[in-house]
C-alpha cells in the first residue's frame, strides 16, 4: 500500500506501489471503479482507451462501472473482453489508442480484482508515475454510481484481428519449422491468458498440451499464483505423465510464466532469468538488463560474462516499465516470472511491455537449436549459485528485523534499493529481505555459493524474524 491520505469514499488500501488491487465489494466496488474512470479521463485528457478484463467475476462487477465512468468523461471505449494483460498491453502498442486498462487482479487470491492503467506508451500508473494523482482526482469526484449508466456504449473489437497481428510479431523472433518434434504442457491456471496462448501455439508446430484453458476441462483446477506448490502439482504430473519437453503455468491474468524442466521440476524464475539474458546478449551484444533487486549474483555474472551491463532495480511491474521506457532499454525481468521487453512496434518506435509468450518461443528455440533438454540449459546457473526460494514470513515488524540485521551484517555492503540487500564478500554470497508491495508479507531472498553457506544464513535471518 501507498502512503497517501482519503476521505471515506475511496479505501486507500486498493492503491499499491504498481497497481489498483482490492477485495471486492470491501475495498475496491462499482462506486470506486466508476469514480476512477470519471478521474482518468479527467487526467490524461485520454479520448480513446482500450479495456479488457481477466477472468474473475469480481472484475466484471467493477469492468462495466469503470467503463461508464470513462465514457461519461468523453472518452470512446474499444473492448476487448476477457483478455491476457500483455494483450491488452499489445493493442496498446500497435493501435491508435491514448491508453489502456486491465481490469485484474493478476495472481492474488479469488475475491480481489483491481485496475492497471496504461498511457499510450505502455507506461503503467503506480506511485512513481501518476498513480497518487489518479487516487486523489478519484476522491474528488461526486457523481454516484448508478446502474442506469451501464448503458454506455462501447465498441468489441474482433479477438481474431489483434491475435493475428500478435501471431505474426511473436513468431518472428523464431523460425518456426526448427521448433517441429518439441512437446510442451501449458496450464493457464483457469484464467484470461488461455486465449491469446491457444491462439500462438495452433499455429506453431509444437505438441502442446493445454491445461486449465477451457471450463469443465478434464484437468483439476487450481488458484491463480503459479508459485504455490499446491498449485504446480497437477502440471508436474502432466509433464511426466505426457512425457513433454517442458511446463509452463500463467498466472490468473497470463503475464507471468513459470518454468518446469522435463523431469516435472520447477525451475526457479531466477535462473530463467539468466537463460533470457544470455539469450538477448547473443542476439544483441552490449545491452543493459534491468534486474530484479532481489537476486542478483548468478544473473549478473551471466549478464557480464556475455558483454552486457547490468541495472538493479526495485522490483514491481510499473517500476520496471517506466525506467526500461526512459533509458530505452531492451530487455528486463523479475525473480516473479516477469520478462519485460522494449519492442518497435507498428506506430511505436519504444514500446515496453511485459509478455509471458515470447520467453517461451526464445527458450524453446535455444533447446532446439542446442539439442538441449531444459535441465541441462539451465545446470550451469544452478551450479554456480544456489538460491533459498523466496520464502515468506507475516510479520508487522520489517523496520525492526531491518535495523537488527544491518548491524548484525555491518561488516557488509549494504544498501536499501529494495528493501535490505547485504552483499558478501567476494560475491560469496547474498540476500534481500523487503516488505511485499501488494500483500502484508515480508519476502527473504538467500544466494550463496554453497549450500552450508546458504543454510547459515536462511538460519540466521530467520532466527532473527522468529524472535519478534
């Protein structure tokens, strides 16, 4: 949450460091979400807008709303329905539209949904970059909600045209036919990213298995956040079950991708990270990679070894956006299974934008080409540094484990870009331990050499968490 100050006719909890996010109808209802469309159109002056939503019955509770309070502005809406964000965020980039907005509540749990805003640059509303204006242009507005606004008019635009166009960017970072013989399982976790996925790989000559992207599908469903184990169990047992190549699960609004090798394991976004990278440094030497703040040791030497420069960088989708749009850089990802990248699209000569899609055709088209399973292009990373996971702790009390770790740590480097990072020495080792930017979490990330260093510190920090 923000630090900023309402009345009582908006609930600052919904405003996050990178987006709007809520518990519907508590915190986040159809007043709120008209009055922000009221607010939006007054501040960017925004004449036409594409919207689209996820898959959860809570935002299309609050899509319509927000759709009345655009259109009562003065703007003109094109929707797109149920939708992926980075196909909303693609529209975006290859139309003439003035802005964007997802209605979506990403992977956090059922009952949320929320609101991510775009200008016609891709740039997404968080607190560094127009969201607290947003928030208190919201708060003024005085018109009610009513449902005869519901009325208001919009135009649906075709599925088929916006697919097409995307087919045709994706798959030019690849050629198609060397992909032929490969297997993969995609699981869409029963959210809005199996449109725009089903849509890339009927055309591609790849045997992909999909899980979760149609209702009453024969697979077991499962909650948005393809990060809880709980969550990973039925596509571990697809991929061994299929005998595939490789897994994929999307989160809830499908820009997130997480990886599974052909044995069924997870592999950890991290190293995924340092196989983009070392991918994006062949194709385009020299490039600076915006890293996540998190991690970093493995990534960075994978980044300098192939001649590139790295950017660390506070974590949070809109963070990323906004600083990859003003340096004009090519390429950055989180340890979340963000992958954001700055493409030359039509009428857009930077546009940057996060997509789960691209990473896929990028990892498969290096184990073919390399004749490697997944497992073995990753092995040099994992055997380079280990990383803990991020493990997560509830607790209020982050700015009291921050100060006793800094003095417990003040032999070394320190810095607060993201929370507390303590470097050790001769990159021996790592850790980040920072307040989560969306839930009441606190986040402890470990990399270390080796595993009894690793443990060491998993024991100490924790220790430290424990006691208070």
């Amino acid at each position: 949450m923000i630090n900023i100050k309402m009345k009582q006719q908006i609930n600052s909890k919904i405003f996050k460091e990178y987006d709007i996010r809520g518990q519907y109808p508590q915190e986040l209802n159809e007043q709120t979400a008209y009055a922000l469309g009221l607010a939006f159109v007054k501040l960017t002056k925004a004449k036409k807008i594409i919207i689209g939503r996820d898959a959860r019955p809570e935002s299309e509770k609050i899509f319509w709303p927000l759709i009345s309070g655009l259109v009562k502005a003065g703007a003109k809406i094109d929707d797109l329905g149920i939708c992926a964000t980075p196909e909303l965020f693609f529209a975006v980039g290859t139309k003439k539209y003035d802005s964007g907005c997802m209605v979506t509540a990403s992977h956090s749990p059922q009952g949320q949904t929320g609101f991510k805003f775009c200008n016609r640059q891709g740039v997404v509303y968080g607190s560094n970059t127009g969201l607290l204006k947003l928030a208190r242009l919201a708060e003024k507005q005085k018109e009610k909600f009513s449902s005869a606004d519901l009325k208001q008019k919009t135009k649906n635009i075709d599925f088929t045209s916006v697919a097409t166009d995307y087919k045709k960017f994706a798959l030019s970072f690849v050629k198609p036919d060397k992909l032929k013989g490969l297997k993969i399982v995609l699981d869409a976790s029963g959210g809005s990213g199996a449109r725009l996925a089903d849509a890339l790989f009927q055309a591609l000559p790849v045997r992909a298995v999909f899980m979760n992207f149609r209702a009453r599908d024969k697979y077991p469903d499962h909650g948005p956040n393809p990060l809880l184990p709980e969550n990973q169990r039925p596509i571990k047992q697809a991929i061994k079950f299929e005998q595939a190549d490789l897994g994929v699960i999307f989160d809830g609004d499908g820009d997130r991708a997480i990886f599974f090798d052909e044995a069924g394991q997870l592999v950890e976004p991290y190293y995924i990270n340092c196989l983009l990278a070392e991918i994006m440094l062949k194709k385009k030497k020299g490039l600076t990679v915006a890293i996540d703040a998190r991690l970093g040791l493995a990534l960075s030497a994978v980044i300098k070894k192939n001649n590139g420069r790295v950017l660390r960088h506070r974590s949070g989708y809109a963070n990323f956006i906004s600083t990859m749009s003003r340096k004009k850089l090519l390429f950055g990802c989180e340890n979340s299974g963000h992958f954001m990248f700055n493409f030359k699209l039509k009428n857009k000569p930077s546009f940057v934008y996060g997509d789960a899609l691209i990473p896929i055709l990028l990892i498969l088209n290096r184990l073919k080409s390399e004749r490697l399973k997944l497992s073995q292009a990753i092995k040099p990373f994992q055997d380079q540094y280990l990383i803990s996971g991020e493990l997560n702790f509830q607790t209020a009390k982050f700015e009291t484990v921050k100060k006793i770790l800094k003095k417990n740590f003040s032999a070394a480097k320190i810095d607060e870009l993201d929370g507390l990072s303590v470097f050790g020495p001769k990159a021996e080792w790592f850790f980040n331990l920072r307040s989560s930017h969306t839930e009441s979490l606190v986040r402890l990330n470990i990399e270390a050499k080796s595993s009894v260093r690793l443990n060491q510190l998993k024991d100490e920090i924790v220790s430290v968490i424990d006691c208070l």
